[in-house]
DNA sequence: CCGATAAGTTCAGGCACCAAACTTATTTCC
DNA sequence: GGAAATAAGTTTGGTGCCTGAACTTATCGG
C-alpha cells in the first residue's frame, strides 16, 4: 500500500503478458494452447499476446511440438536467444568481471579481470570497470543483440531506494552512485541498471542456475573475506527495508571472541570466517587445508568443525527467525561443504523449531565464484521476463 | 510466481475499489474529487467505485465537507462504522479473549475470561473457547452488524497454508485444526477465519493502532513466558515461509548458560526472559521488580541491564540481518522499558551495520496484554478493506 | 444576482478479455 | 485413399471497466 497505482486494461495486458512469458520460460517448448491451459487464458488472448512478445523478439516461434495421438501439432514457444540480453558485472576487491546472459539463462562471454582494487583510488577503479563495460557492450553489439538491463554486483551496502552503493568496507568506498558514475566514463545504458550486493545476486544465481531443483526457500551463506548471507523466500530476494539485509559477519555469536574491524566482539566472521579456520587450523591457505582434511588431520578437522558450531549458533537463530528450510553453501564454505555439511545439520535440526516438520537441510553451491556476476545478468533478465511490457512499451 | 491467475476487468475494478477504500482508510473524510487526486483514478470512475461500495455498507456518505474558498463542498466519504465487523479470538495459557473491531478500528465488545487452559484437555478449552466466540456473535448480531472475518491468535506456530496450529509449547498443544474444531462447537463462520501466532498479531495490532506516527518498518518483541517476535516489513507481517517466523526466545546467544526446554543451551529466553529476570534480581514478580527499579536498587538495575545486553546481543544480529530500523518492545518489556530501552539502544547503535545511515529507535508498546486479541480482529477487518471485491462478491 | 470555482454525473469511445464458431493440420480406421 | 475424430490456432461479436469531455449542481465573492 506504499502508493499503489490505478489499474486499466493496460495494467491487464501487462499482467498477463508476464504470465504467457512466465509460463514459457518455465517450461519451453509450450505451444499457445498449452499456455493457455497453464495459466487460465483462452487460446485467443494467448495467441494476441504471443504476437507481441514474439514481434519484440522476447519469443521464438520454433518448428513444430512432437507428440503422440491424433490432432495438429502445436507451434513450440520458448524464449528468444536473440532477444535482449542481461550484462552482469561485478566489482570484487580483487577482480573485475563482466557476463552476457540471454534471455534463456544462456551465458555468453564470460571474462575476468584480476586487479587489487583495494590500493587504488575510486576513479581509477570506475575507469577500469568502465572499459569492462564498453568490451562488453561491443560484444553484444558485434552480436547484433540489444542490451536489456544490466547489474552490478558489489561487495558492500547498497540502498534500494537509491541505488546508492553506501558502504563497501573492502573496497573502502562509500556513497557512490555506480550507474551515474560509469555512464560518465562508459557506453552503459540511462534504464534498466541495477545495483546490488554480491551475497545477494549469488543467491539468486543460485536460486535459478543451481539445480537444487526446485527450491525456492532457503539461506545461501557466502564465506569469503567477510561472510555475506542471501535470503530467499518463496522464490524471491529478501532484503530488508533498505536493501541492507543479510549481513551474516556480524551477528554476535559470543559474547567474547576477539575485537572485529566493526568495534564489536564475538562477531561470527571473526569466528568462523575464512581467516579464523586457516588460523586455527594452522594452514597458509585453503588449497593446503583442503588437502590436510582430505588426509583426515585432527587440527584441521578440528578447525573446521570449530567454524561449523559457530556458523550453526547463527544459522539456527537465522532459521528460527525467518522459518526458511535449507541452507546453501557458497564462496569458501562451499569447499569445505564435505566437512561442514553433516556437523552443521544435526547442530541445526537440534536447534530449529521447525526441523520436526521438515528436516533443515545444508546443500552446497553448485556455481563457484562467478555466482555474483551471473546473479547480476540473470536479474537484469529476470526483470525483463517479469514484466516485458516495461521492455516492450518504450520500443 | 507461485501460481499467477490471469487477469480480465474484474482484476481492474478489484485492484481499484481496493485502491479507493485504502485512500479513504488513511485519510478518513475525504471527498470523492480528493480520492481521484489522490489515486490517480478519474472523477467518474471513483463515483462508480464508491457507489458500489456504499451499495456494500462498507462506505458512509457523511454530511458535507468543511473547507474554505469557492466551489461546490464535496461529501465526506469514511468507512461505515455499520459495515462488517472483525472479532478477534485469542487463546493464551492462562486466559479466553474476545474482542470486536469495526472497519474504522474502534474495538466494541471486549471480553476476557480467565481460566487455566494448560491443565485442561484439548476438548474442554475448545468448548470453552467456543462459548466465548458464541457469546461476542451474539453481540454483533444483537448489534445489528455483519461478522465478516475472525481471527484467532494463538501461543503457538501456525501452518500458512494449511491454518493448522502445528505446535502450542505451553499449552501442550499439537496439530489442531482450531476452525474446524470451533466450527463444530459454535456458530463460527466458514469463510474467513484466520490462525496466527500471538506475538505476530500483536506487532500488527502495533502497526495500526500503535501511534507510532506511520512507523512501517520494525520488530516487535514481546516477551512473556517466551520471547515472540513479530516483525513488520514495509506494513506487511513477515511471518517465513510456513508461518514459523520470529521465533526469537530460542536464539543462540551464548554458547553456555542453562540448558532451555528445546534442548539447547544459551537461548536467549532463559538468559533474557522475565523468569531469568527475576531471579537475578530476586523478585517475586513483576510489580515488586519495577518498585526497585524506581527505588534505583542496585541487583534490579544491574539484573535489567543484562538482560539488556542479551537481548541486544540477539536483536543486533535480528536488525542486521533483516535491516529493520526500529524495535518495538511490548509485554514485560513495555513496563521495563524505561530502565532497557538506553542500554538496548546503545547497545544496537554500535553493532547494527545500517546504523549510521538511520539510527535504531527503541520503541514502547502503547498498547497492553490487549495488543493480540486486537491485531486478530484488526486483522480480519484489514482483509476486507485490502480485497473488498473478495467480501463484496458472493453476496 | 452573476461570474468564478470546484464537486459530482452522464455518455460516447476504446481497449482487453471471453466464448463460440470456424479453419487448419494430423492421426486413426475403414 | 478417404472420412471421421481430434486438437491447434484464428476470427468475430459481445461485455465490462476505465477515460475524457461535456454537463449539472453547489458554494463563494463581489
């Protein structure tokens, strides 16, 4: 009830133009008749409205389905990958990225630019991104494919309402307006770019390029220098009031524990982040400590269950909070997965109140590091696919 | 995306009689031109509206408007305090109560029956129950009004999608289905009847009667024999996926402390509950404790004031991840709010990651033990006024 | 008492969906 | 090989709801 809109019939077209483009994208290869079938409408408004996504190049009108029985053959409806394309990047401390995604979910040059951008000023970062950008803007165009949207990933605090990246403690950065700043220095579009926190568009990479089939309730937990946690609920980002949400590092596990960067004690990502393992476990880096679990040493299993009970003090709590039913996990927790997962799940269902209805469950990231910059394309479709209308009406 | 429905002009007229009855909800007496301004809808199409919703006794076309300068007065339009009614239904362990609530929010008809329903069976707090719903249907027939929805609140987690009361601790309740029970014990109605958790209803019953001047966003933490939370996003309840979200009494906040009935050690409820209160500062009951607490006696300041930091370890870690601005505290907390709410508000200053941008405000609960039983009726009545096609419809 | 201003109503027009009839394509069976 | 059966997709007429503009009603200022 924020301030909602008057609706009219354009605001039907436009619903249900989402919902034929919905259906499809769920299952290709649907002829109208079975849209039809799936989502209420009649086979005429489906055909009118097929006509327009399929005239703004959203679908294509491939050959004809295969079935057995009698009857015509229905035309095969999937969506376009020559339609407008979603362009990812992400700004890491220690990388730049850039990803082309159609509209299917297909990824198309994938490209990453080791660089420290800790030690560099905010300007000289913006240009080496900006440069990202238009390399990939070319590729698109040399394609000969439109550039829907596009999303930045960051590792940091960005405010919905603005846009604003507000805070990225890694990067040192704070209050920057990313899209005014690139288009100063690049070729990106004015519409349609989105910011938002790598943990977060992990997430949602996870939650439609996983494979976890089907789930669309769960925590995906991102160890890496901080620790960043995705939420998703019933197939969809959760976020917070000002996109500031799930902000795992600091939930306050002890209350002892050593002094963490934010002022406070007991923070779990002093506790059972990357560097508080390797410390404990006495390992240089994770290639080594994997190596060392493989072996069955007792430090490093030691360590790592260590980091399990801390990370399952939070994760309970986490999940009695918001009833969320499985736990996902990425960045480096992700590698330690055969050694978190099991320590991890019983603490859980020791702990969750409701794990005797359904049983938590730790699964792990099937995506590595690029999750964040697909996340970020995926989105910038996913925003196209859901309301095409916003895509099509400009044109 | 669930399991979207087409849309036709029914949605149109649904979404838009919806939009003009929420106008008139904020801004009671306005005329039908101030609606069309303020919803963007035309004159005429807010005439149609409004008539129909008249023509439902859900609208009263009170006298004229008062305004200065030229031009024909517009009639004031509010909603009818003759229009269909919400009762509120609540089950706690030690008392029944009823209460029902007009569509402005005005609570006739307020009733509560204490009883012990933790040593009763099942069957025989049911009958009782059933007594009290017939008792306050009675009253709104006698009344002349149309019951239009009910809502019952419960100590307990309660199933979204089936409206089953999975789990009550403290009454020993298990897999009730409480409609249907009460359904064949009094003459509740079929159709809307909503469950929910106490503590999730009385945070709404704060977000719309709470004077917290448009306050949408916050937690709100009722602490009694447990510790609930209810939090608020946007206006809207966040209550997880099945339903089972805000459980804040089992949060991990210590890896020791006394081992609680779930299980576990350290939950926040054994450490920061009212019975751990209480018996550091070795008080009776609640009464004794806020005398010494006015008297500025040293064990009852110095058994608050931890319960303050627990509570801030875990509320931190709640605000962190769900970016909530402000905290709300109700039950026991209410009353010890003057001696919590400094420390708390300290406490969160420093640990909340968001708080630079907007600092975390510690609220008091303006309404009492009442605040359930008014959010279930409230809550019934908000349905109507959020779908009013939906109650309109059948008829 | 008239002109200016604003609220509320009436009515033709358009748009999107629906139902049903119709056309097209394919299989099955004689 | 051809007719009946089945199913996909299109065409057409009808209905509901919103819009814009003209119109009616009510009130104030001079």
């Amino acid at each position: 009830m924020t301030h909602a809109r008057p609706a009219g019939q354009h605001t039907v077209r436009r619903h249900n133009s989402a919902l034929v483009l919905g259906a499809i994208a769920e299952s290709p290869g649907i002829s109208r008749a079975g849209v039809a079938a799936r989502t209420g409408l009649t086979k005429a408004t489906v055909s009118s409205l097929v006509d327009r996504l399929v005239a703004a190049s959203l679908l294509t009108d491939a050959g004809p389905e295969r079935r057995d029985g009698p009857g015509r053959r229905g035309t095969s409806l999937s969506l376009s990958p020559r339609g407008p394309h979603g362009l990812g990047v992400e700004i890491a401390v220690d990388y730049v990225s850039t990803c082309l995604v159609d509209l299917t979910g297909a990824v198309h040059h994938h490209r990453t630019r080791p660089c420290d951008n800790r030690s560099q000023p905010v300007g000289r970062v913006l240009t080496r991104v900006a440069k990202a950008v238009d390399t990939a803007l070319g590729d698109a165009a040399a394609r000969g494919v439109d550039v829907g949207g596009v999303g930045i990933a960051v590792p940091g605090l960005v405010e919905t309402s603005s846009g604003l990246l507000r805070l990225a403690p890694n990067l040192g950065w704070r209050d920057v307006d990313l899209p005014a700043e690139l288009r100063r220095r690049s070729a990106l579009p004015g519409d349609g770019v989105l910011v938002g926190n790598e943990a977060n568009y992990a997430a949602l990479a996870e939650l439609w390029a996983g494979g976890h089939d089907g789930l669309r309730d769960f925590v995906h937990v991102s160890g890496e220098i901080g620790i960043g946690a995705g939420i998703v609920i019933e197939g969809a980002l959760f976020d917070g009031t000002r996109g500031f949400g799930g902000e795992l590092g600091h939930f306050a596990v002890s209350s002892r524990g050593p002094r963490c960067s934010c002022g406070a004690r007991g923070c779990l990502e002093r506790l059972a982040g990357q560097e508080a393992i390797l410390d404990r476990a006495a390992a240089p880096d994770l290639d080594v400590l994997v190596e060392r679990l493989e072996a069955g040493e007792r430090t490093a299993t030691a360590a790592v269950r260590g980091a399990a009970d801390w990370l399952g003090a939070a994760l309970s709590s986490v999940l009695n909070l918001l009833d969320v039913p499985a736990v996902v996990l990425g960045g480096t927790y992700a590698r330690l997965h055969p050694w978190l997962a099991d320590p991890l799940a019983s603490h859980l269902s020791g702990r969750v109140m409701g794990a005797p209805w359904s049983p938590v469950s730790v699964l792990r990231s099937a995506l590595g590091t690029e999750a964040a910059v697909r996340g970020a394309a995926a989105s910038a479709v996913r925003t196209i696919i859901a309301d095409p209308d916003a895509y099509i009406a400009p044109r």
